[in-house]
C-alpha cells in the first residue's frame, strides 16, 4: 500500500482510538495476542525462508540470531501484548487541577500524541511490541521493519490487524510499510502533516540518517556512554560488585558502563582489586596517566577513549581529584543515558543525582537497571537520550501529552 | 561576540545554574529588575534613536507601536522580573515514587533544559522577559531581537548582565546576539550540541523559517485557528455572550475564534440575534450555504475560508448536524491551539473536551483566555502547537524536563 494511504488510514483510525474505552483496548492488545498464536506455523514458515536467506549473506551470527523467531519466542511476543493489556491507561489522566479567581476551572488531561511511526532492524519482535505500546497508549502505529524480515514481519502485521478487527477496532490502526526500498521511509518522513512522532529503534546510524530526513518530530536514542563514579567515601564491596556488574554482565547494550571514574584518596585501595575482577572476566582497562602508576600493566587511554561507547569488555578508567572532576568528566563526556555514583555520603549522593545531567542518575546501583521493565513501566518502547518530551526509558506515558481544560459558566475575557 | 563563543559560555553558565538555589535565582531576578530601573534614561534614549530610525521607513504604526518602550513600560518590565521571582520553582520537583521489588527507589526529577535560545521580533518586552524565565527555571538564555530594536535591547541586556553579577551568578547565563545578520541566527541554530531548545517568538514566517533551518529542537507556535461549537442544548444568552468574546474582544490574537460552528436545531434561534451583535460590532461573516438561508446577506464562505485565520473582524460560520460533524470539521481545520463548545448538557462536554484536539479545551468559556497568566502559570514564554514536549501556554515547566533518580544499596542487574 501506498505510504500517505496508510499514513491518512492511520490518521483516521487514531480519531477512533483516541475515544477508545481502556476496556476495547485490553481487549483488542488480547485479540491480537490470539491471533499471533493462531498464526505460529505462518509466521515460522515465513522467518524460515527468510533466515534462509540472511544465511547465504555475510550477516553476522548476532543479526541472524536477532532476527530468528520460533515457538517459544512468539509465544513470549503474544504474552507481551497480554501485559500490556493489563497496564494502567495513561489516556484521560488528570494531572494537575486549578480553580482561578474568575471561577474558571482548569485541568491538564493526558491525550495520545495521534500517529506514531517506528522505524527498526530486523527483529520482528519490534512489530508487536511496538503496535501493542500505541494501541494501549491510543495511537495508531505505522511500522516499518528491516528489510531481511519484511515478509515475517507482514505475517505479524497481519495477526496483528485480525485482532483489532476482531475487536471491533479500524485495522487501519497498525500500518506496515512492506515496501523493502528505502525511498519508502524517505517519504514517511515528510509526512508531518499526518504523522506526530516518529521513533527509530537501532543504531546511531539509523538514528542520525531519521534525524536527518525527518520533518516529523524524533524520539531517539543517540549513544549510551556511562560512567560510575567511586568516591573516596565508599564501601569497597559494593563498589567493586556494582562496577563489575555495569561493565561485565552486558557489555553490548547502551545502559552499560564504558568509564568508570574513581576518587584519588580510594584509588589504591580499590584499583587493584577490581582489575582483578575485571581481568578474570577479560575486560580491557585502558587508562589516564595517574590510573598506569597503580596499574602499569594495561594500556594509555587515547582521547578517542573518553567519547567511545566500546559497547565490548573494554573499560576506560580516569583518576579524578574530587567530585567536582568528576561530574566535569560527564558533563564533556556523558551521552545524557545514565551515570552512577558509589559513596557511603548521602550529601555527595544527593549533589550528584542533582547535577550529573542524564535521564537516569544512580546512587550505589548499577546503570545497567535502566530499562523500562526494572523502572516498572511494564514495558519499554526505547530509552530517549534527548531533553526534549521524554527522557531516559519511554514506555505508555512518553507515547501521550496533556492538554489543558477549562471549565467555565460563560466567561468571557475583558481587555486589559 | 562570535555566536559559537556565547553559545559556549552559555553552556557553561547552564551548569552553574542548574544547581543555584530558588532564593538566589530570587535574587538575581530582583537585582535584573534594579538594573533595569537604574538604565532606563539609556534604554529610552536607544529606543528613541531607534523609533526615529523606524519613523523614516514603510514600517505599520503597529510595529512602531510594539517597540516603543516609555517609562511606564520599563516600569512594567522590571515588575515582570520581580513577579517571576515569586512563582514557584519547578527544579528540583519530584513526580513520582516507586519502590521496586529489588529495593531500587525510583523517583522523577525535574531538571533545568540547559540552555533556551529565543528568537524574536523587534518586542524590546520580550528581551527581559524571556531571560528571566530562563533564569527560574534554571537556564541559560540566548536572545537575538528583531534587527530594528538591537540597540535597546543591547542595553537592556547589558543591565540584565548587570544584575545577574551583582547577585553572582555567570553574566554568561544571558548571551544577546546584537549582530543584526541573518547568518547569525542561522549559525546559531546549528549549535545543537550546546542549545537544547529554540523557541521562535513570532509570527508564522519566523516560526517557518527556524524549523527549517535548526538542527536543534523547536518549540513552536504555528497559528490559532479556534472555533466555538453552539450545541443546541445551550442557554442562549451565555452563547451569544461567549461567541461574541471569542471574535470581537480582540481579534488580532492567536486565541481568537476565526469559525463559528452552529448545531441545526438552534441555528435558526441563534444566528439572527449573534449576527446583530456582531454588525453592530463591525464583524464581516462569511457563511456556508445553510448558514446563508437564515443570514441571506452574507457573504458565502469558500473552502479557504476554513483554513484562514483571519486575526481580524471576520468569521466563518458552518451550520452542522450534531457534535460529530462540528469535531469532524474541527479535526480536519483546527489548528491545535483552543477549541470550545457551549452546551448545557454534560455528557456531551465531556465527550468534546475529551476528543477535541488542541492544547486548550473549553467548555462554556471564550478561547481567548489561553495565555499563560489566565491559566495562573504566572507568565508565558509562548503558546505552543505542537505535541511534543509542551502544548498550550508555556511558562516555566515547559522549560525544564525530567529525569529518573535512582537510589539502591549495591544493586546489581542479572541477565535475565
């Protein structure tokens, strides 16, 4: 189907879901769940052939194991929907409440933002779990996939539209753009007359290549590059358990550390030991000058060093004077996803949570927790890195916006 | 000054004042005030040269009119300032609570955006006002004015600075970009890694051309296309009242209604008696064909008339079938900015406010109270469009956003 049909079918449809009761809307998230389950074989058959191919390609093992679907997964994909129906609707929450001095009566009410477009890799995972967000959030969803998964991806998109017509919902609700050529997403991205936000999920490759072409606000994701602070303050267990576990337990995704900064009065004490740590586990350290006298065997930090996300067992490490260095270090160096501090002193932690300038800020806890389900969003859309409308893990809320009400007798405004 | 360098100095002046305590922003805003006070021999004697050179151009008596400035004008300015000193601050807030099952704290903070570029018309007014906004809610400000006032505000500026100094927070905080070049506002809005927000103040032509070109995000104010919709379970007096407001208190502004929508069955009740008043009032109405059968004098509206805000005496008038059709008409035409129904029947407010898709929402009141100082938010940096981020009157929240603040005991996440 052409692009702007879908985009206009999507527009139409998010007219009927912005009034939708939360009760359709849990019904229809558990219609699409049930269709997706019916559709197993269809959806397995299509991966197949698709996997199939990728296979004959010079595709990574991780993309291919990315992109593989089987009956376990889908049946964690349908489950997933079924949760989302039983989270609380942010839709007509009322926020804030005002009675002015002539009487008028102001409330802020939570809307949807209208149509939200998805633009993502080759999971189709994305496909429902993106939809089953705008739906319960009362958007309409336009989704468009990588190309390796299209055909499984049209089979989810499917299921998908089956549920909400069985809902009694427009399936014009769930777009999905099956055109594999990239001048399709091109042209979703003028269309800012009839689409309101628009997410891309993947790298900062497809990230900066949306922000580039889009005419349509972007939610996005720019790069995770966190730091843990060890002040000198501190219990030496806890330190090294939480810096181990930020760099070492997933160091492929964006919520892991790449530097960990340590307070010059601890950095005997502590150094030596967590590069054991980290050494049994294979990290590479690479560090500043005063970080090599402690440690001599790992490599110098480059400059280069302090702006990679290594998203890989490695680890730069910087000796700072005081907090005060070390919140300057994140301030030059930090992508605004998550930073952590490490101290015994509620005072420090406190300053910290304050000024460190990111969508998660810890105190003695590991930035690897920020995710929308360890935050109890009951799901996640994607972590926003940008100032603007959401910021840190989106899930429903970061998929709506208020609006004030007014509730008068007939006033009417005198000129002043 | 080079752009890049304030732009810079601003950045690093957002640091500081993302921590200052309330009561010295308070401060700073009180001394702004001062400084204004003491200068106002030499911003009237900028402005008179100024006013002198404009007098010598094509330009409206309206303009002139908006950039004139006399002492009871600076007067008011500087109690602006004092009166932002004394609404709440919203740095430092916190939203929300949960306790997870790990015993993580999660709550949400409200933090300052860093730092706001506003760009405006020549509006000396707005030079001050903007700034201090910007230094409540904990932001550095970058003003650049319309070429006409650049002196007047230069040293309106230069006393904002002033103040800023004596209470000890970074002069830097307010940059004013005084070189009068387009290129200059176009080399500002590429600094995206040090502005986070711009916000043109203006008319759709600015606002136009800042979208375009910025890389950094836009809060933005597109037009006002209001309507009232008459239910035909109304009170008619409170109707023609409201109506009446809406169009002709002051029709120059955005939050004026430029369409009148009229239920069938009240039309003929209603529509002899409001088009009186507004004859008397000197409003020209444009109607569809129904509306002309009961008003055969006027003129016949075409399909642009919908689409127009007219920001003058004149007003479309659509009779409709019921409420869907006046919502249906309102989500094809309206503009997102007010929308108003007059009903007596509850039920049917409710299913108005509730689906009618603008910032402000109204039920038996005028559309003209949208501003930020009838809302009781205290000032306005602008009315906003758009859906992201912030809709309606902006005040000082919209200048801040949220981030999560996490608090543990050495949590640490497992795979899952």
């Amino acid at each position: 189907m052409n692009v702007v049909k879908m985009a206009r079918e999507a527009r139409e449809a998010s007219r009927v879901l912005a009034k939708t009761s939360t009760s359709l809307k849990n019904r229809a998230l558990i219609e699409m769940a049930k269709s997706l389950r019916k559709r197993e074989r269809l959806i397995l058959k299509a991966n197949g052939r698709e996997l199939a191919a990728v296979r004959r390609t010079a595709r990574s093992a991780a993309f291919v194991e990315r992109m593989t679907l089987n009956g376990e997964r889908i049946e964690n994909i349908a489950r997933a929907l079924e949760s989302v129906a039983k989270l609380p609707d942010p839709v007509g929450k009322i926020t804030d409440f005002a009675r002015r001095p002539n009487g008028l009566i102001i409330k802020r009410m939570r809307v949807p933002l209208g149509v939200v477009a998805i633009i993502y890799e080759s999971r189709p995972g994305v496909t429902a779990d993106a939809a089953g967000l705008c739906i319960k959030s009362g958007n309409a969803a336009i989704l468009r996939g990588g190309k390796e998964t299209v055909l499984t991806n049209a089979v989810i998109a499917d299921a998908l539209r089956e549920g909400l017509k069985k809902a009694g919902l427009p399936p014009g609700s769930v777009g999905f753009v099956n055109d594999p050529d990239r001048k399709a997403v091109r042209e979703l991205l003028r269309l800012d007359s009839l689409i309101d936000l628009v997410i891309p999920r993947g790298g900062p490759e497809l990230t900066m290549a949306v922000r580039r072409e889009s005419l349509i606000p972007v939610l996005a994701h720019d790069k995770g590059l966190c730091h843990t602070y060890i002040d000198d303050r501190v219990e030496l267990g806890m330190a090294l358990d939480v810096a181990f576990n930020a760099k070492a337990e997933r160091p492929g995704v964006c919520n892991a550390m790449e530097t960990l900064l340590v307070h010059e009065k601890i950095a005997r004490a502590f150094l030596p030991n967590m590069a054991a740590r980290y050494a049994a586990a294979g990290v590479e350290l690479r560090g500043c000058p005063k970080t090599r006298k402690i440690l001599p065997g790992i490599k110098a930090a480059t400059a280069k060093d302090w702006d990679t996300e290594y998203l890989a067992l490695i680890l730069s490490v910087k000796i700072v004077k005081n907090m005060d260095e070390a919140l300057a270090h994140i301030a030059a160096h930090g992508s605004g996803l998550a930073e952590a501090i490490i101290t015994s002193d509620k005072s420090r932690a406190a300053r910290f949570l304050k000024e460190a300038d990111a969508g998660a800020v810890y105190h003695n806890a590991s930035t690897r927790f920020t995710d929308g389900g360890e935050f109890g969003l009951g799901a996640e859309m994607g972590i926003s890195t940008q100032k603007l409308h959401a910021r840190g893990p989106v899930a429903l809320e970061g998929l709506t916006c208020e609006k004030f009400v007014v509730s008068g007798k007939g006033q009417t405004r005198c000129s002043t």
